[in-house]
C-alpha cells in the first residue's frame, strides 16, 4: 500500500462517484478503479459496494476513510516539520567563561552574533578548571578563562591583562582615598578570597600581595563567585583583591568602591579550546578575538 492508494481511496469516498474522482485526481477511470481493487485485495476488505447507479462506502470503508484522513494528515504534518526543521535548523556554539573574562567576551560575543545568521549562542559561567573539563566533555566549545592554567593538550590564546583593585565597602575610612592604597593599611581587615580551587589563576595573582607585604589576612570569609563577593562587601563583611574587569558590571553599586593598589598584579584573561575539535563557528570566535585585539 502506497499513499497514492489512499489519496485515491479517499477522493473516490468524497466524491461516491469513480468517474467524479477520477477527473479530480486527473487519471482516467480504469486505473483507478485498478488501484481501488489492488488496495482491497491488500488489505483484504471491501471498501465499496457499488453498481451502475451508486457507489457507497461499506463498514469497512467508513472506518478506513476515518483512518485514512488521520494517516495523510500525519503524513502533512511529517513533511511540514521537516521542510520548516530544514530551513530553520540552527546551529549553536556554546561558550564557558569565568566572571574575570567576562569583559573580554562581550565584545567578541557582540560582533559574532552580528556577523552570524541563524546560531544559537549559548553562554555558561564556570571557572576557570571547570572550563577545563567542559571542553573535554564537550559540553562547551570553547572557554574564556583565567591563565595562567595547567594543561598541555588545548589551545590557548591570550586576550587580555586586568590589574587587580581593592573594594572596600563605601563606608570604608579608605574608600575616597585618591591614590594608590598600600595593602599595609589593610592588615587589620577581614579579606574575602575565593579558594584555589576555583580559579588558580585567580588565587596565585591575589595571594603573592600578602606575601610580598609580610602578613596574612588576621580573618578571612571564603566566597565562591564574584557576586557574592560583592555582596558580603556590601554588607561591610569585609574586603577583596579583585580584577579591574569586573568594575563596570558593579558600577551603579553605591555602597561599594573600587580603589587602585600599589604596585598591583595582573591577572590574564584568555580563550582556550581544543585543537582537535574545532567547529567553524569556534575558528570564527577566535579570528574575530584577534581582529579585535589587533
């Protein structure tokens, strides 16, 4: 049985009339009626009774005109999702970045969905290491991190150098002091840090300021992710070292200051992905991030 057999069959129980549907399907009447009976004989029921004055359905045509109308629709309905599933199939490219590296994607972001018709972009903030293993997954395609990082099989292009900032909350007896804040009028503060573990890079640029000042935090509150950084700071919960890249997203934060540091360090924000699987669309985010740098 073929959908022609149905179309047949079903323009025939329309019209009761063999010669009427003949001439809407536009073939001559004896083939039809050949279909017809080929159609019964498969499945092996009578669909007509007919003589020289009238044709009309029997039990059994009823039934499969009800069925046959459900089987072409379904067939319609298949053929439209797929013509439609075609032409608006789209492709999609995702991308981990860490907060740090956040200021750097944006732009990178901005003139890919602009250059690009019909990609998803779809973004996930994760750290640094996270990133690490999202490629490896292939969960995202590539990732805005924070380098220095350990690894050896991925590729890694450097975008940017932030200077790390102290923010105080604005209450701070520092917070509207105009020049460069030695970290040796802080040792009597609460630092809020972020562990190793979640950003190394991040760590190993902010925790050298102690050292290199001979003293360590008397009291420290350990906090996961920038906002929430920001927030404790808010609350006069404390301090923290944290990269010049983040000021903007945080700016209309009244309660909060960014002040410049002595003798400050930089962190190194970078695009990192795998050689080996590298889409067209990851070749354009990288050829647009060295446009940009350039």
């Amino acid at each position: 049985m073929e959908t022609r057999h149905i179309r047949y069959f079903i323009a025939i129980a329309e019209e009761l009339s063999f010669s009427k549907a003949a001439k809407r399907l536009n073939i001559s009447q004896p083939p039809l009626s050949k279909q017809i009976k080929d159609l019964e004989n498969y499945l092996n029921q009578k669909l007509f009774s007919r003589d020289n004055k009238k044709v009309e359905l029997t039990e059994a045509g009823k039934n499969f005109l009800l069925r046959s109308y459900k089987i072409m629709k379904e067939i319609e309905d298949t053929k439209h999702f797929l013509q439609t599933f075609n032409k608006a199939e789209k492709k999609e490219i995702s991308i981990g970045f860490s907060e740090t590296a956040l200021k750097d994607l944006i732009p990178i972001v901005r003139t890919f969905n602009n250059q690009s018709n019909n990609i998803d972009i779809k973004l996930h903030r994760l750290s640094s290491p996270k990133q690490l293993s999202s490629i490896e997954n292939n969960f995202i395609d590539l990732g805005f991190i924070c380098s220095p990082i350990q690894q050896n099989k991925y590729k890694v292009y450097s975008l940017n150098e932030h200077h790390y900032n102290i923010v105080l909350p604005k209450s701070h007896s520092l917070s509207n002091y105009n020049e460069p804040i030695s970290v040796n009028q802080l040792k009597e503060e609460t630092f809020i840090i972020t562990p190793r573990k979640v950003s190394p890079a991040y760590y190993d640029a902010a925790f050298p300021i102690f050292g290199n000042n001979s003293f360590y935090p008397k009291k420290t509150i350990t906090a996961y992710n920038t906002t929430a950084i920001i927030a404790l700071i808010t609350a006069g919960l404390g301090v923290a070292f944290m990269p010049s890249s983040i000021n903007q997203f945080f700016s209309s934060n009244e309660n909060i200051t960014f002040n410049k540091i002595k003798d400050a360090p930089v962190i190194e924000t970078s695009i990192i992905w795998n050689p080996n699987n590298i889409t067209t669309e990851t070749k354009k985010i990288i050829n647009i991030a060295k446009n940009l740098k350039n």
